[in-house]
C-alpha cells in the first residue's frame, strides 16, 4: 500500500496548497473569455477598459469570474 498511500499525500498536499500563482489577493477579479476558440485573458492582463477583442476570432470575449477557496480567478 507504499505507493497508494504515497499518491494520495501527494494529491492532499497539491490542493491544499496557498500557493496559487502569483496573483496576489484581490487583484485579479476574472478573466474575459472567447468560448470559440478556448481563449483566456485575465482582467489585469485586458488592455484598455471593457472587454477586449479574442486575439484569435476578433470576437468580444465575455467577463466570467471564479470565485473559489483560494481567490483565484482561474
């Protein structure tokens, strides 16, 4: 059971992590998205205001936000 046991530390550890990137708290609230063609961009990475154009279509990308246990906007 060494290698079950050992599996199961390791995925525990991974998602207890704090650790989520190097986004600090509240600093990123979304990330726009163009659902065609699976484009992200978070909001402090959008250049200028409102929502950005996908760089891929040309398309208006759509604001989402994640809110989870870590604040992340992922």
């Amino acid at each position: 059971m060494g290698v079950l046991s050992t599996l199961k530390e390791t995925l525990q550890a991974s998602t207890q992590s704090g650790n989520r990137g190097d986004v600090t708290e509240g600093e990123s609230k979304g990330a726009y998205w163009c659902h065609d063609c699976d484009e992200r961009i978070r909001d402090v990475d959008a250049p200028g205001e409102g929502p950005p154009n996908c760089p891929d279509c040309g398309g208006e990308m759509t604001f989402e936000r994640s809110v989870g246990s870590t604040g992340c906007a992922c």
